[in-house]
C-alpha cells in the first residue's frame, strides 16, 4: 500500500487532520480527523512510501509496539482497522 502524493498532515489543538494540498485533490471533500496514535501511523505510513515506495500493515504494526506499549495481536487489529478506514476515505491506495 501506499500513501496517496498531496496529502498531508496537520495538528489543530489535540487533535491532527489530513489536508488534501495539491490541485488534484481540490475536489476532496472530506476532512479527515486522526487522533494521536493513528497520526503516528500515517507519519509512519508516509515515511515509508517516501522511502520504499510503499507500505505494509505488518510494518506499522511493528512500529506501533515499538512506540506504545500495547500487545502484537492489538496493535495489528488496530493497524488493520485504520489502514481500512484509509482506504475506504481515499486517502491511501492498495
């Protein structure tokens, strides 16, 4: 999977915010809101389709229990769970 060129993320008080800023995205019209772990996520998501060209759940699941302190079975749930939301907003590609 990989992030989608153009969008990127903001922080608004406690809370972060994907912003489509490019011209082909003009016409997105959803905001996206993420609290801070799956702000996390998306840097993470993001770093690696910068640097690899793409991403995998496994990888952010990887990263997650590296950060936080949360089981491999959860974490992978909760990955999964973000990474469907991505892809149902748009905002990623498989």
């Amino acid at each position: 999977m990989k992030t989608i060129e153009g969008f990127r993320l903001r922080k608004l008080g406690n809370e972060y915010i994907l912003v489509g800023e490019s011209m082909a995205l003009i016409n997105f019209n959803k905001m996206i809101t993420l609290n801070e772990t799956a702000a996390f996520l998306w840097e993470k998501a993001e770093q690696q389709t910068k640097n690899q060209g793409a991403f995998t759940a496994p990888e952010l699941t990887q990263a997650l229990c590296a950060e936080y302190e949360v089981a491999a079975d959860q974490a992978a749930k909760d990955v999964e769970a973000t990474v469907a939301s991505w892809l149902e907003a748009g905002v990623i590609e498989a």
